[in-house]
C-alpha cells in the first residue's frame, strides 16, 4: 500500500487521515442509533493515482472501508445499515475514470448506493443534499487550491445537523498568496476567509500563514456552526515546513478524542515515511547505498519531542484555567485542551497524574484506586491560589 506513496508521502498522510477517521466515525454512527450514512467527496479525482485500481484514492478508500463496516455490523448485528457514496468530478477525462470505477460498487438493492457528477462540486450543493436525506454526512473538501467551495454558496452542506467536514486547506499554495495585492487573488481567498476584508481580521501576533489557517478555522466554525474545528498539519516529505492541513470540523466530543487520537496514527507514519524519503534522497545524492540501510538524515523535531513540549504547554494551561476558573470535571477539561493543542486525551490524563504528583492538583481519582482520571472525576488546584 504505502509504495504507491513515495514521493507523495503527504498524500498518504490526508488518506490515512480519512480512512481512519471515516471507519471510526462509520462505526460510531451506524452502532449509535442511526441507519444511513452518506460519504460527499466534491473533488474526487482520480489525481496522480498509481494503483490500476484506483486504491490511492479518496473515492476508492472510501467505498473499501464504508463497504467493510457495512458488513461488519450485518455480520455483529444482522443489521443492514444503508451507505451513500456522491462523488464530484469537474475534469472530464477524471470523471470518466471515476465513474468507471465505483460503477461495479452500486448496489442499491444491498444498500450501498452511489451516484456521481461531472462539474463543480459548488454547483451540485443542492443534489448532494438530496441525495444525503437522512443520512449522517462525512464532507470531505480536498482541492488543489483554495476555490472551488465558497463558503457563501457551500454552506447549507456544513450547516446540515448532523454533519461533518474534512477539508484539506492548501497551506503552502495559500500561504504564498495570502501575501498578494492583486485584488482578484484577495477577493477569492475572501471566499473561504470571511468575506473582502479578511486581511483585516488576521492575527498580528501570528506569522502570516499560521494567521491565515487559524481564521480559516475560525470562519468553518461559524460557517458550519460547529462546536470544535482542529487541524493538523501534514509537513512536506523532504522539507520541514507545512504542505497542508486536514481541517476537522465537528458538533461532537467523541469526534474531538476520535480525531486526536487518528491523527496521531497518521503523523507517527508520516514522521517514518518522510524519513525514508529524506534518506532515499540522500543515497541518490551521494550516490552509493549503505550497505547498513542508508544514512540516517536527523530531523527536526521528532513528533514525541513535539508531544513533550506540547504537555508542558498544556500543563502550565491547565493551571492557568483553573486558577482563573475553579474546577472543572475531567471531560470539558481535556475536551478544552485538545482543541487549543494538539494532544490526545491519553495526554491529557497523563498531564493531570504529573500535576498531581508534583501536589498542584487533587488527585481525586485515587480514592477510587484508579491511577488516571477519566470523565466525572474532579479536577481543582491542591492548595491556595497562588497570585
Ligand atoms: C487534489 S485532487 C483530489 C484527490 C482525491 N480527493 C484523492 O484524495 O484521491 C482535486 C480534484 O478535484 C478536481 N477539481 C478541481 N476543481 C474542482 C471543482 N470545482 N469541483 C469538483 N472537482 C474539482 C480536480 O480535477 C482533481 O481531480
């Protein structure tokens, strides 16, 4: 599977994203209540696919792991869940690939249904609403820039309830044109930015491209009216600096622990697979393999080094909120913190055990002879507050 990624590890990385989040969110959907669940991919492809069954694709991931939990709940439950699939393509020669492709897979009669356009995903906002009916929508939004999803004419898609939306904000593409003056570039980045005056609205404090991202999250927020939207940024193979995010917006807190914890999953990868690409690179470079598996390039920061620093950050946070806010139970504590950092909940367990430890907070969970918190536990600064 991950041979088809070299040289495009970052794709690898938005794909495991997907299939991870999408099987996670199949299962919870389908095992909690509800009996559809549609999948709208707007920009589909096929897009530098090098599997002759299009494997490396969003649509084909997609229809592989909604097709798996399907019958893995008939199989558990004997329930047959019912799977919608709408994917838009606007190239034509693209479009007939893709129609080709997930043709074999409709089978309304086994409740796996599938249609397909050709043209805009904008345009079609209308259609993939209809076709959605009742069902749960994952939204996945991966085009190659910034137009083509205004959020103007895309919003009765985000706003549906319930919902979710996964887009892959072009960071790189977009960060270099953040910096334009031609007013066309401004005024389409307005799109998706808030409206012609977002220049405005940007963090000062921020260094532009991370300003930029941060409103875009701000703006899908309100757009869609959800309760969190987290990022995570997927680095170029070969050099360090953000290729894009995965921006996730959701209404849930199990979708919030359920992201974080995907995500790490899919940077762990993504730190090994750029590793081989940096070394695959250096060996061409220097023109001679190592016979004892190539030189090893030191990057620049390993994700644990990042994760470490990440709890110190969330450790003096944590503080800081109670100080100002009395206690908090654990769940809208650690919910807090995975928004503002990019941290799991197991994270934040261990953060709250080491505060614990060092007599800054209660440890309220060892009356109940647990080691970590969870859910209902309370958590409050030990002694006085400190000014
Ligand atoms: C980055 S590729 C998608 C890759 C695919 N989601 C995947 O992960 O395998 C973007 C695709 O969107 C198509 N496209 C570009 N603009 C579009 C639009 N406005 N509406 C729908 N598709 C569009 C392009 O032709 C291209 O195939």
């Amino acid at each position: 599977m991950t041979g088809l990624y070299v040289d495009r590890e970052q794709t690898r990385a938005k794909h495991f994203i997907l299939e991870h989040y999408l099987q996670e969110l199949a299962f919870k959907v389908l095992q909690g209540g509800l009996n559809e669940l549609a999948y709208i991919d707007g920009f589909s492809g096929p897009w530098k696919s090098r599997a002759a069954d299009h494997s490396d694709t969003s649509f084909m991931i997609a229809i592989r792991v909604l097709k798996d939990v399907q019958k893995r709940i008939m199989e558990l439950r004997g329930q047959r869940k019912i799977i919608r699939c709408f994917f838009v393509e606007e190239d034509a020669a693209a479009y007939a690939k893709l129609a080709a492709a997930v043709a074999p897979h409709h089978h309304p009669e086994g409740g796996f249904i599938i249609e397909t356009r050709q043209g805009r995903f904008q345009d079609f906002v209308p259609d993939a609403l209809h076709f959605n009916g009742r069902a749960f929508p994952l939204i996945f939004i991966d085009p190659t820039g910034w137009t083509g999803y205004p959020f103007e004419v895309i919003r009765p898609l985000l706003k549906r309830r319930p919902s979710e939306v996964l887009i892959n904000f072009m960071f790189d593409h977009i960060n270099r044109f953040a910096a334009s003056d031609d007013p066309p570039t401004v005024a389409s980045l307005g799109e998706i930015l808030g409206g012609a005056n977002w220049r405005d609205t940007l963090d000062p404090n921020l260094p532009r491209g991370i300003a930029v991202e941060q409103l875009f999250r701000d703006v899908l927020r309100r757009e869609g009216g959800y309760d969190a939207v987290l990022s995570t940024c997927i680095d170029r193979s070969l050099q360090d600096r953000p290729h894009f995010f995965i921006v996730y917006g959701t209404r849930h807190a199990e979708g919030v622990r359920t992201f974080r914890n995907v995500e790490y999953k899919a940077l762990s990868e993504h730190e090994k697979l750029r590793q081989d690409a940096k070394n695959r690179k250096q060996t061409e470079r220097s023109g001679m393999a190592d016979l004892f598996g190539g030189p090893t390039v030191p990057d620049v920061k390993s994700l644990d080094t990042i994760i470490a620093e990440l709890r110190g950050f969330a450790s003096n946070w944590i503080v800081e909120v109670l100080r100002a806010n009395g206690s908090y139970q654990f769940e809208p504590l650690a919910l807090a913190v995975m928004q503002t950092f990019m941290l799991r909940e197991t994270d934040v367990k261990d953060v709250c055990v080491a505060l614990a430890q060092k007599g800054v907070i209660t440890d309220t969970w060892k009356p109940e002879r647990k080691r970590k918190p969870s859910k209902h536990h309370v958590i409050a600064l030990a002694g006085p507050i400190q000014p």
